[in-house]
C-alpha cells in the first residue's frame, strides 16, 4: 500500500488542521509543499478545485480538512477524533463546523490584511521547503500575486475588521464551551479541540507549530498582543503543548 500523501501550504491552518489529524493518528505520510498561486493548476487537475489541502489515501484523492479527517476516522479509527458517544460526536462535529465556518475564513482574511504589505516576510513564510530559484521567481511573481489573494479573500480594511469580530466571538466561544476537564466536548481531545486550535494558530503562533516563522511585523505582533490575555488564547497554546505531538511524515 502506498502512503498517504499530503499536498499542502506550509503556512495554513486549515492545512494545519490536517496535518495535526495526521500527526495524532501517527499516520506515516509524505508531504508535498506547494506555492500559493502556482499551486492551482496542480490541485486542480487531481481535484477539479483550486484549494488545499488534498490527501492521497487509499487510491482516493480527497480534499477539505473536515473530509480528510473522516477518512482517516474511517481508515486508522485508533486514537480516535470523534468521541463515541452519538450525543458528543453530534456536538464535537457541530463545533468543527462552527470554527470551519465562523473562525477559518476571517482569521485568514485578518492575518494576510497584516500580511500582504509585507512581501518579504509572506514569501518566506510560502516558500521555506522551495528552493533558491523557485523562491526568487515566487518573489518576483508576487505583487501579482498579492492582487489575486487580495481579490479572491476579499482582503480589505473592512473585511479585516469582520475578521477581527469574528476571531474574537470563537475566542468566546471556545471560554464558553470549555468544560471543567480542559476539552470543548467531553473528557478528552477530540477533532473540536484540533479544529479550533488549528484555525487559531495563525494569530497564537505556538512553539510546536511544525514549521519555524520568519520575523513577524510589528501590526501582527501587536495583534497578537492585544488578544493574549484571553482565556482561550492561553487555551490554545495549552492544547499546542500536550497534543500535537511529534510529525509522523515520512521522507518522499
């Protein structure tokens, strides 16, 4: 059998939230990196859709976060993400839902409002695994680039704002739902605390995100500042230190 393999953005948290699922289940895998931009003609010929990330399981080519990891429920259900009682897995799905919906697309359109104008920093952050000549063709390619993503996300002062609404309502969220053992439904980790956290990691920034940021700039940072007092923030970088583990990925 074939390992399973990952087409991926370094830099993503619904790309993250995949990862971490594979990781948990210590799934051995192959990552495959791509460029933001470049990335769609690929993605696009195996799925018929532009976004990442995209699983090769089993023969199967599966794409969204949510999709991969039922397969993977499905194909290695030890230890498991979903809980086993009907009423908690109803609820812990219901919350990855929520934050796939609620938190995802305004927490990106948020970091790369900050972003974009930083075209350095961003193009370190995409191309970290692309070699020297790939980088500096990305880097040229860029303000293009910034125009497309910018369009697309709809990345705009006003749109930063909702962003920022949002962020702060699931931040809300996640002190609500808590429960006294620490975890958003029941007594253990399961796919509605890897959702959230994951989704939160661009604006938490945890040391055990598996891949190393450059120097962030000063209107990230104090984004970031003006949020880490919440409960949920803390909550975050908890969840990062006792659950996400080592990588399971294996050399191609």
């Amino acid at each position: 059998m074939d390992r399973p393999v990952l087409w991926q953005f370094t830099y993503s948290h619904f790309n993250e939230k995949a990862r971490w699922a594979l990781d948990f289940k210590r799934v051995p895998h192959v990552r495959r990196s791509l460029l933001p931009g470049p990335h769609a003609v690929k993605i696009r010929r195996m799925t018929g859709q532009s976004a990442v990330p995209v699983l090769e399981l089993d023969g199967s080519v599966i794409y969204d976060s949510t999709r991969i990891i039922a397969a993977l429920e499905e194909a290695y259900p030890d230890p498991p993400l979903y809980p086993s009682d009907d009423a908690d897995r109803r609820r812990a799905l219901e919350l990855e839902d929520f934050f796939d919906h609620e938190l995802g697309p305004h927490i990106r359109r948020l970091a790369f409002h900050l972003l974009l104008p930083h075209a350095n920093t961003v193009v370190a952050m995409f191309s970290q695994e692309s070699g020297r000549g790939s980088r500096m063709a990305y880097r040229a390619a860029f303000p293009m680039i910034r125009v497309v993503m910018q369009k697309a996300m709809r990345i705009d002062d006003a749109g930063a704002d909702l962003g920022r609404a949002k962020t702060v309502a699931a931040l809300d969220r996640v002190a609500r739902e808590l429960g006294p053992s620490g975890y958003l439904v029941g007594d253990r980790f399961t796919v509605a605390d890897l959702t959230a956290a994951a989704l939160f990691s661009p604006l938490v920034a945890p040391p055990e995100f598996p891949y190393p940021p450059p120097s962030m700039p000063e209107s990230v940072l104090e984004t970031r500042r003006s949020l880490s007092g919440h409960p949920a923030f803390q909550w975050v970088l908890e969840t990062y230190r006792r659950h996400r583990g080592r990588s399971a990925a294996v050399p191609a």
